[in-house]
C-alpha cells in the first residue's frame, strides 16, 4: 500500500475503532477479549483494503470479520473456561441509574446466550441490521438468521430471568 492508502487506512480505524470495539464486547462479553477481536478485524481488513473497491462497505466488511472472529475464538478450547468473580463486599443499596442497572443485566444475560445466537442479537438489534444484512454479514441463510433470532431471543429471555432471580441484577431495594 502506499501513502495515500495507509493514510485513508488510518483515517478509517481512528473514526470506528470505539464503535467496532464496543460491538465486539457486546458479541464476547469481555473488554480485553474485545480489544483482540477489534485488532483482528482490522488486520484483516487492512491486508485487504487494496482489493475493496467500495469503500461505503467498509463497515459491513469490518463487522463481517469481527463476527468471524468471535465464533473462531470462541470455539478455541480455552476459551470454554469463564472466570466468574463475586465480590462479597457488595452492598444492597443502589444508586446508579435504573438505565445502567438494566443494561448491565442485559449484558449479564447475553454472556450466557451461545456465540452464533449473540452474533445475531448483536448485529439485529444493536448494529439495526435487517434480516438480510444480518445473513449477508455472518455469511448464512436468512432464514437461519431468523431462526437464530428467535432462538437467540429466547435463550436472551431465560438468561434475564435466571440473572435477575440470582440477585446480580440489582433489582427491586435499592431503587
């Protein structure tokens, strides 16, 4: 590549890094395992930036390799293992907003939907992909998109009540 490429290159990370890294967290759950994700995206994307002749889809092709490298990593034998921490020195009271009690609930719940039914949730409902943008981005059917949409919801819906029953919610006596 020559100058004017790395520079457009550089350009690109600098305006989507947080984004592309906040949707890589959302699709793994971890902020480290988030940041490799991200660096991965972006080595692929920059050994390919001389063969993409449209540079519009750039984010689809970003998000693409990030959704790729996900399932990858997480079919990584270490991978199966999660540290779990419980801090027992937490108090009952609570006095962060009911918002970010919610979404911190949410992304408890969504670390224990499996990778691919995440990978859909995280591009539909986070990313606002359609249901074919979603296929064309994780390089399946529609249909199966839908299908793990739905499958997805539902495991997203089982894991809330399973997290807010175990008390990690923070619901209820402190609002």
């Amino acid at each position: 590549m020559g100058p004017e490429e790395d520079a457009a290159f550089s350009r690109y990370v600098t305006a989507r890094r947080d984004h592309v890294r906040r949707t890589a967290y959302l699709l793994c759950g971890d902020w480290h395992r988030a940041d490799d994700l991200t660096q991965i995206a972006f080595v692929k994307l920059y050994g390919a930036w001389d063969r993409i002749r449209d540079h519009g889809a750039l984010d689809a092709y970003v998000r693409s390799c990030l959704v790729r490298a996900t399932v990858d990593e997480s079919r990584r034998p270490w991978r199966r293992e999660k540290a779990v921490e419980i801090l027992p020195e937490t108090t009952d009271s609570f006095d962060i907003a009911s918002v970010v009690a919610d979404r911190e609930l949410v992304q408890q719940a969504l670390e224990h939907v499996p990778s691919g039914q995440r990978a859909t949730l995280v591009l539909r409902f986070f990313e606002g992909l359609d249901v074919a943008q979603a296929a064309a981005a994780l390089g399946c059917s529609e249909g199966n998109v839908k299908s793990q949409t739905a499958r997805g919801l539902a495991a997203l819906k089982a894991a809330l009540q399973s997290v807010g029953e175990s008390g990690n919610g923070r619901g209820g006596e402190g609002r």
